[in-house]
C-alpha cells in the first residue's frame, strides 16, 4: 500500500485512474470477439436501416410485424451507429467506452469512505472484472443498463444527504431513460422509494413530494413513446409489451427457473398448443396478455411448486445456475466456471465489507438493490445478467474493500503482537 500510495502522490490520483482505464480499454479491444449474440434491440435497429421499420418477429408466433414487444432507446442508439457505417464492431466499442463511465461513477460513490490506495485497487479490480467485459460485448444494452443503473444509486445516495430540485430533476430522468431500456426499473424504483421514505422518515413529507415530482419527469420523458404504442396498436402500452412472456418462461408447468425448461409434460404440451393457436388470430399485447393470465393462474394454483421455484431462482441469481446463457457463450465456458468459483468468495467479502462501512445509508442503499436485483430474477426468470448489471458493479469494489479490511486487521494484530514481545522482552532483560 505504501508504494502504491507514493506513485498515486507522484502521478496523481486521477491520472492513475486514467491510465488504469487506458490500458484496460487498449486490453479489451485486443481481446475483442466477433459479436456471438445479437440481443433484439439490434435486430430491430437492422430492420429499421434495413427501411422496414419498428419490427420485429415476436416469439410463439415467430410472425415478423410492427412491434412494442422491444423498449427504444438502445435500439435508436444502435440504428445511429449502424447507420454511421460504424458496424457491429462500432457498436461493441461503444458498449466499451459506456461501461467505463460506470467505473468512475462507481469510485466516486465510495471514494469518501475509503483510502486512496484502496479506491484505486477497487477502481481496477471492477475495470479488469471479465463478466462485464462479456456483456458489453454482445449486442445489447448491458453497459447502458449498468451505467444507469450507478447513476441512479449515486443520486439516491446524494439525495439521502440533501434533497435539491436538481436532484429530483436526475432522478427522475434517470427513471425515465431506463423506463425505455428496462421498464424492471419500475420495481427497483418503488423499492427505491420506500427507502427514501423510511430512511428519511422525519421529512417523509418533502421526499413524497420529490418523488412524486421525479416520477411525473419520468412519464414526460417516456410519454412519447406511449403515445406512439397507442397509435400504432389502439391499447395503452407505457413502454414494452413483454412482462407476459418473460413471467410464464419463469412460471408454468415445465419451469425450470431459468429459460430452459424441463421435459414437456401433457399439460405442457395442452397449454403450448392452446397458446400457439390463440397466437394464430391475436396480435403481440394480447398474445403477451395471455400468456400473463396464464402465468397467474399457474401461480395460483400451484403455490408449493411457486415457492421451491422461487428459491432454486434465488439460489440461481447469486451463484450461478446449470445454463450460463449467451452472456457466457461456449467459448466462455472455462471463465464461466471460474465465476462461479469466484462468486463464493466475492459475496463472502462483499458483504463482510458491507456490513463494515461507516455510512450506514449507503449500506441499506445497497441492500435494497440488492434485493431489486433478486426480485427480478425471483418475479420473472435468472438470467446472469440479472446480478451482473445490479450487483457485481457494486460488489466487487465492496470485495476489494473487504479483503483491505482484513489486510490492515492483519497487520494491525502482527504490530500490536510484536510490540507486546518487545514489551515483554525488555521486561525479562531488566
């Protein structure tokens, strides 16, 4: 600690930030792969460069057609950068260079708490963290979603020690943004509230007020799009028209927690008939409607089979599950099993220094995306990226901090034990 402590004095400590960036920027293009997954956001983007416009083939029906079944904004980013002739590879770099705004972020929501040694060794660790590096590779908004996601704790956290309008303004375009992105937002954003609330309990009145304010900024910013569901498909849709499909894939006969599925059964194969032939005269929103009700009613009657599910889909969300997913492709396979591995003594540290952090506001801050993260996966399906975007970005620094702690435990208890040796030395001497 002490060298790195001269060269940060040296250099400076921005600029070592810099330079750490820098190079792990200059690493992650040398690495870079052909892009294996093409999320829909980009395929929608190829039919809109393409002249065909907002479309895409729903699944179930795999009819192609006008679509709100895929939130915009990602979708609008990567047209403009296909459109630019930057190519896939463009989009990918631009992936890149969002995910490295993050760490910075990152760094300064936990720069007052920790040294300047420990910040920089946190700030590496998560820009050398490989599973975001995946994720930012594939074509989809990972690193958006990440980096919204920073932002949003760090004006939480700010506005927990000082509510400003300007505040509320951030907050809640910030919602607003990420409503186009990943409407999942709306769960964290009421758990999010409620924290604001309770922690702020003495002046509960002023932050209903901002958040009501926030959420209004928010509607604004997504209302246009809204409008545009409306138009295009007579029903009112606030931004994707997809929670149908993404709760009967985590809810239903064969459900295994994650987007396989275990052997079809004859209910199984009863209820996928029903649904394909409902999806012959029905268009997107009432396909996804249906396939909702017909989550629900699994749900309900089925409550035994929705617990243990909901605690393989837990397990799953915090240490890995059978299928990594396209986050992790096959190639990925050895650093997919390295992550699992990992992952125990991650969250062991993680949350060691967690519960070590002087500021007890950030500490519940953390905990209630945390939970924000758990609740999605546990609602819906795990998918990896799930904890990846919500939580890693969070808790490798809060491992980096932990391991820290115990260093200068260490060192402390070595000092004080050789102090006491020559105590006792110099005693027996005399």
């Amino acid at each position: 600690m002490t060298t790195l402590s001269k060269m940060i004095d040296r250099v400076g400590e921005w600029r070592v930030l810099a330079i750490i960036a820098a190079i792990v920027f200059i690493v992650q293009l040398i690495v870079i792969p052909a892009p294996n997954f093409y999320g829909e956001p980009y395929l929608v983007a190829k039919n809109i460069i393409a002249g065909k416009g907002f479309v895409f083939t729903y699944p179930i029906t795999q009819v192609g057609g006008l679509t709100c079944f895929i939130t915009p904004l990602y979708t609008w980013i990567a047209t403009a950068i296909l459109y630019l002739g930057l190519t896939e590879r463009g989009l990918q770099i631009w992936n890149l260079l969002v995910l490295m705004a993050s760490w910075f972020v990152v760094y300064s929501i936990f720069r007052s708490l920790v040294s300047r040694s420990v910040g920089v060794l946190l700030f590496t660790a998560l820009a050398f963290y490989g599973p975001l590096w995946i994720l930012s590779y594939s074509l989809e908004p990972n690193s958006l979603n990440i980096l919204l996601i920073v932002l949003t704790i760090a004006c939480l956290y700010k506005l927990s020690q000082a509510a400003t309008r300007s505040r509320w303004i951030q907050l809640g375009i910030l919602i607003g943004i990420q409503m186009l992105v990943r409407p999942d937002i709306l769960i964290g954003i009421s758990l999010f509230a409620i924290w604001l609330l309770w922690t702020e309990r003495k002046q509960w009145l002023t932050y209903a007020k901002g958040l009501i304010a926030a959420f209004a900024i928010a509607l604004l910013i997504v209302s246009p799009w809204t409008i545009r569901n409306y138009v295009a498909f007579h029903r009112f849709v606030l931004v994707s028209a997809n929670a149908g499909m993404n709760l009967y894939v985590g809810n239903n006969w064969v459900a295994t927690g994650e987007f396989s599925e275990e052997p079809p059964t004859t209910e199984s194969r009863a209820e996928f008939a029903t649904i394909q032939e409902f999806s012959k005269t029905h268009d997107q929103i009432e396909i996804d409607n249906y396939r909702l009700q017909l989550a629900k009613e699994w749900m309900i009657a089925h409550p035994m089979d929705v617990i243990v599910l909901d605690l393989k889909k837990i397990q799953y969300h915090w240490f890995g599950r059978p299928i990594m997913g396209e986050e992790f492709h096959y190639k990925y396979q050895a650093l997919a099993s390295a992550f699992k591995v990992a992952t125990v003594l991650m969250i062991g540290l993680g949350f060691f220094a967690l519960f070590q952090l002087p500021d007890k506001k950030l500490r519940s801050l953390l905990l209630v995306l945390f939970a924000y993260s758990t609740v999605v996966s546990t609602i819906f399906f795990v998918q990896s990226r799930h904890r990846l975007i919500k939580v890693d970005p969070f808790l490798v620094p809060l491992a980096v901090i932990g391991m820290a702690n115990i260093v200068s435990y260490v060192k402390a208890r070595r000092i004080s034990s050789l102090a006491t040796d020559s105590h006792s030395t110099a005693i027996s001497q005399a």
